[in-house]
C-alpha cells in the first residue's frame, strides 16, 4: 500500500482540542495471529479503529462515552480529533490534494439501532467531514450529499469552514490543462471507527481525504454505504481502508458482515473476504486494501490484502495497537 507516513502537514485547524493527545500515534506492536479474536469484556463498550492514528479515536471515543456520550457521539468526536490532527496526511483538510491541487474530503455515519446512515462526498473547505455525514443522517431526508450542495448543506448546519475562494482558480487552471490527470496512488488512508456499545448497540464511521493525487471528484469506498463502512446491528459492522477502488467493486463491507450472519468470527470473515475479491480480481492480491470488523459480542477482527496492518482496539480494560500480516494467498 503507498503510504508516505513522513508528510504530516497541520494547518492549525481548530481541533476538538484534545491536546492532552498530543500528534499522531504511529506506534505499531508485532503481528498478531490471524486467529486472533478478541472477547468482549462482560460489560462496557469495544471499539475498533484502522491504523496506529486510529488508537487516539478510539481512546477519546471511550471518554466522552463514558462521560455519558452515544455511541454516534464517540463516533463523530473520535474520528474528529483525526480530521483536525490531519494525520498521516490522509484525513481531513490536511490530506493529500487531489491532482487539481485541493482536498476533497469523504466520510460516512451508521447508526445501528435505527438502521439510518449519512455520508457526504468530494466535501470542499469544512474541518469536520464526519460531522457533516452526521447532519445529513440526523436533519435531512437523505442519506449522501455530495460536493456544492454537501458544503451548502454543511454551511447551513453551522459546521465550521475554511476559505475556497483561492478554489475555482484552481479548478480553472486544472480544467484549461485539458490533460488527462495522473494515477491518483500517492498516498492514503481512512480513519474507520466501530463501536459495539455498552448496551450491545453497533455504530460506525469513517473520514478520509482520499487518495492523493485523485482526479477532482473522485469518490471512493468511504462515504459508500456497504463499501467503506457498514453496521447491521444484529449481526456486527466492518470498515475498509486502502485502494477504495477496489473495495467498492465489491461492496467489501456488505459481505463481511454477511460473512459473519453465516457464522464467521470477525478475524475471519475480514480474511475470507479478502480472498473473495482476490479471485475475482486481476490484481489477484495486489489489491492493497484492509478491514476491521467488530462482532455483536464483541469479537474483533482484521485483515490485510497485501501489508502489514496496524489496527487499534480499545475497551475499558485497556488501549492497544495490534498489528495483522498480510493474509497468506490461496
Ligand atoms: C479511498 N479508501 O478513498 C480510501 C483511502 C484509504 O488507505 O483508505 N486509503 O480510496
């Protein structure tokens, strides 16, 4: 997976200031086995999250539940304290710019008690993606606004915003090249949160600027329901990151949830999902894409197509990044 780990660019966004956490966590341990599953402590909240950055969300989400918060409300302030860090360069309006030289950012929101999700798209100038996913979920008639009218509707809910003035230029200048923009691979990754919470309710979400390098209005697995992020509250819910091309032809998600109605333990149906594409498609395994799923009782699980994966889990008991190989081809 192309990952440039060393550009971490910070704007000065206002954060959810969180300062007490400090920069991104990169911190990875050892592999663990692939048969790994962790057990649900008897009470409190199991969060999962993608890669080392992904343990700082999980840890705040933790808090403000405890602190008497949702689940949706871990969701949305976890994965915002990333967007503001801007870490690892892939989330937020410190990512990576597309090939025109701007961000566009994408997030999605699933809530699973009442099935209901929302998810914005190709997002221009506002610092909290997730938050305006999480609008869209609770104020309007839809599920996914994309471009203009997601930051219109951003705009309207009072989320904050930076200045896109300098942005048309841009987007003139890429226009009148009239050439055909790059392979958009220079960089990426998805901050994606799973909570199983103290009430055995799941909710999940994700945020990311996408690849960098994309072709303006590029959108890729993360705002997509079923691709990036899904949550079927009687069964579990699974997030991906990596290459969303190739997770979104799959509709990645879908499958390793249903994956575990037919009895898989997360571990495993992130795996065999990964293998599920990988003989379907000609990049065989050379699809650099990862998971994280979450069971209704608790049990975690990841897997990665091509890479080492460092994931974050998190329950009252504890805090840790673990880390999968890459999954053994068939
Ligand atoms: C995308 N899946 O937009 C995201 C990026 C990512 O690791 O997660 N990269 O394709």
């Amino acid at each position: 997976m192309t990952r440039l780990f060393s550009t971490r660019r910070r704007r000065g966004l206002a954060a959810f200031a969180l300062l007490a956490l400090g920069a991104c966590q990169t911190m990875t341990s050892e592999p663990v086995a692939h048969t790994e599953s962790a057990s649900a402590p008897p009470h409190g909240p199991v969060l999962i999250a993608t890669w080392p950055f992904g343990q700082q969300a999980t840890d705040l989400a933790l808090q403000v539940m405890q602190a008497g918060g949702s689940a949706l409300d871990g969701i949305e302030q976890g994965i915002g304290l990333i967007e503001s860090l801007g870490c690892d360069g892939t989330v937020g309006l410190a990512g990576r710019p597309n090939a025109a030289g701007y961000a566009q950012l994408d997030a999605c929101i699933m809530n699973g008690p009442d099935h209901n999700a929302g998810s914005v798209a190709a997002l221009e100038g506002i610092v909290h993606p997730i938050s305006a996913a999480r609008r869209v979920m609770e104020h309007s008639p839809h599920v996914m606004l994309v471009g203009e009218g997601a930051r219109w509707f951003a705009l309207q809910h009072g989320l904050e915003s930076v200045d896109v003035s300098e942005l048309p230029e841009k987007k003139q200048a890429f226009a009148s090249q009239q050439t055909t923009p790059p392979d958009g691979e220079v960089g990426h990754d998805t901050i994606g949160l799973l909570i199983l919470d103290a009430q055995g309710d799941l909710a999940g979400g994700a945020s990311t600027s996408g690849a960098g390098g994309k072709w303006p209005g590029r959108v890729g697995d993360s705002p997509i329901l079923g691709s990036g992020l899904y949550v079927d509250n009687e069964v579990g819910a699974a997030a991906g990151t990596g290459l969303g091309e190739n997770i979104m032809r799959y509709a990645a998600t879908t499958l390793i949830v249903e994956r575990m109605r037919a009895g898989l333990d997360p571990q495993s149906a992130c795996e065999e999902v990964i293998h599920h594409i990988a003989a379907r498609d000609p990049r065989g395994y050379d699809l650099s894409i990862c998971f994280i799923a979450i069971d209704k009782s608790g049990r975690v699980g990841a897997a990665c197509s091509n890479d080492e994966f460092p994931y974050a889990v998190t329950t009252p008991a504890g805090s840790e990044v673990r880390k999968v190989s890459a999954v053994q081809p068939r």
